[in-house]
C-alpha cells in the first residue's frame, strides 16, 4: 500500500491518509489503534502487529465535539475527537490515549463513554522528566500498556516481536533524518511540503512498507542546488498544519533548517538503543532523551535554550512559530518565548492555526510582510 510512493504520492496520503488505512485493514485483516500526541510508544503496539496511527486532526467541520468537549479546548483535541466521532468511526479498534496537559486530562474518559465498545486505554507519562521517580514510573506505564494490549488481544509479545519493531521504527526514524538533512543543505532537491508530508505520514501508515518508499526516494534524488537564495529558518510549535503552510515556505522560499515540532524532529529524536537487552528499559531511556515539548515541563527555559541553540547551529536567519488556537500550554509558553527572542535579537514570526479554517490568506500576507522586511533589513 504505502511501500512505492514518490513524492507526489506521498504528500497525497499525508493530506488525508485515512482511506488508504482502511483499504490496507481490509487487505491486511489487522487491527488499527489510534493515539493522539504525544509519546505514546508505538512500538510496543506494533509489536502487536497493530497498526499505530497517530491521530492529527481533520479539517472537516466539527459536528458533535462542540458538545462534548468546552469551547476552549484546543483545536487539536476538538478536531481529533470528531475526526474519530464522525469521519472515521469504522477505522480504529481501539485508542491508546496520554494525558500530556490541562486539556488531555481525563481525555481519555470522555473517549471512553463516547467508544463504549471500543478498546481505549490511558497513558500517563511524566512531563517532570528531572525527578527520581520519572524512570520508574514510565517503565511502570509501558508494562502496564503491554498487559493491557495482550489482555484486550488474547496475545502476548516476545522480546523478538519488540525487537522487530523497534528496528523497523528506528529505521524509519534514520531514514526521514538522512532526507531532512539533505533538505537542509539542498532546500531545491527537497521542498518543505514534501519533507514535512513525509515526516506527518510516517506517524499514521505502516512504517514498514513506507521505508521502502523512503529507500527509493532518497535513492532517486538528483539535482543538488546550494539553496544560495532560501533564508534558513527554525520552526517550533507542535504541529504544523495545514501542510499548505510549507507550500508559502516554499513559494518564499524559507528553507526549514531545524524544528521542535512534536511531529517533526522530536518525533526523531525517539530511536530506541537496539542493542539493550530489555527494550522496555530502552523505551523508557528515550522518553528522557527526547527535546522540548510544551505542556509542563521540568525546565521552563527549556523552549529558549533549544531554540538558541538550533538557531545558532543552523546559521538560521528567524524563529517561526506556530500556534494551535485554544493550547493553554503554549498560551503559557508564548509570551516568554517573545521577550526571550527578542532578548537575544532572534527575529520571530507567531502563525495562529485552526484545524477548521483552511484559509490561509492572512498567514500568507503576514509571513510575506516578515521576510520581505527582513530581507530588506539584509539580515
Ligand atoms: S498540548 Fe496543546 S494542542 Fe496538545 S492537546 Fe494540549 S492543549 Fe491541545
């Protein structure tokens, strides 16, 4: 199904990847559980031999969330409640749900009485990361996910099965790397929209079949350019969406040289150390090594620090954020992160997102004005 996509292809699916999902259930006779963001260890479901697909929102109107969920809830958690509610209500077997913020807290029961007769399970995993007790806590929560898959399942998994999906997982992972870094020095071989369609899909399809799409496309690449006129930038936020935001990139041309998206980069950053003998443990090790994440965490300048430190790396020329209208986490984070920038002289673009609102007239005229002033300004 998802094994020989090119590019175009690929992007198609990243737009909407839930009909070939359901094509690819049918084919296949397996599973499918959806989560939501973030760190949920797909692995340890796949190992299953379920299907993981991380739940990202939808852009259709909402129907029945506005009642279920306040007005203020996020657009993400809003949009993905319809998304499993109303569009895709035959899909998912099952949910496996974190409680990552104020929002997602006990989430997981009004997903539990709307799905009555569907598989939702909870995972709690500590955003505190410095505190002794984190470590135990978070093997404690993936062996308790583990008892619960088999016990809804009828299975259990060997230390093979979780070998097996760490590997093709960690693949997966070092694949989009190999190609992010080539888009970083090559911004006309690989565009944003094309990178970053990449990196969304392999959070929802078969990252098994989709390596070997990303083996062919990484083998077929061709022209080199130096990318002498792109303005390398950073982009931060959770998710960046709609992916038409990286078509304005690439018409004005930014090149996205590093990120903080929890769909991009620190969804990398989380290959698991195959050659430890008990994977839980090595699946507990990377939830300590992952970046920044928004919603509470140990280090409040953690933001500042890593946003320094790629801008830095990366020779970049601007900070862009993306903002999620109604996250209170980043609501708390953003004015901070403004005078921080500003602080250190790092020159910083806010876009505001809504799932339902697929205009993006206003972000295109204030993204425009931005780099054009700073293009004038020669920075
Ligand atoms: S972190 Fe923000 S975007 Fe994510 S669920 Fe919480 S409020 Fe919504």
């Amino acid at each position: 199904m998802w094994e020989n996509l090119d590019f175009g292809q690929a992007i198609e699916y990243a737009a909407d990847p839930y009909a070939s999902i359901r094509a690819w259930k049918n084919e296949t006779g397996k599973k499918v559980v959806g989560s939501t963001l973030a760190d949920v260890p797909e692995e340890v479901i796949y190992a299953f031999d379920i299907l993981p697909v991380t739940l990202l929102g939808t852009h259709k109107p909402l129907r029945k969330a506005p009642s279920l969920l306040p007005d203020n809830a996020c657009s993400l958690a809003r949009s993905n409640l319809e998304l499993a509610l109303t569009y895709e209500n035959d899909l998912f077997d099952g949910f496996v749900l974190p409680q990552v913020c104020d929002t997602t807290q006990h989430m997981c029961d009004i997903w539990r009485i709307n799905f009555p007769d569907t598989y939702v399970e909870s995972i709690l995993l500590p955003r505190q990361v410095d505190r002794q007790s984190a470590r135990y806590w978070v093997k404690e929560e993936t062996m308790r996910l583990i008892s619960s898959l088999s016990q809804w399942t009828g299975k259990s998994i060997t230390p093979d099965d979780l070998k097996r999906s760490v590997a093709i997982h960690n693949e997966n992972k070092r694949l989009l790397s190999e190609l992010y870094q080539i888009k970083r020095r090559h911004p006309e071989t690989i565009t944003n929209k094309q990178l970053f369609s990449l990196l969304k899909l392999s959070m929802q399809v078969d990252k098994k079949e989709l390596n070997e799409s990303l083996k062919k496309i990484r083998d077929g690449l061709k022209s080199h350019s130096d990318g002498r006129n792109h303005v390398p930038v950073v982009l931060t936020g959770i998710t960046c969406d709609p992916l038409e935001i990286f078509d304005l990139f690439d018409e004005i041309e930014l090149n996205v040289v590093a990120d903080t998206l929890v769909t991009g980069s620190r969804n990398l950053q989380g290959i698991v150390d195959e050659d430890k003998s008990d994977l839980v443990e090595a699946l507990m090790e990377r939830h300590f090594r992952r970046g920044f994440f928004s919603p509470i965490h140990d280090d409040v300048f953690k933001n500042v620090e890593a946003l320094k430190a790629l801008y830095k790396e990366y020779s970049a020329k601007a900070v862009v954020y993306v903002h999620i209208e109604f996250c209170e986490s980043e609501e708390y984070d953003v004015p901070d992160l403004k005078v921080a920038m500003k602080k250190e002289g790092i020159p910083f673009h806010m876009l505001v997102t809504e799932y339902q609102t697929l205009s993006l007239s206003h972000v295109r005229t204030r993204l425009h004005a931005f780099f054009e002033s700073l293009r004038e300004s020669g920075r």
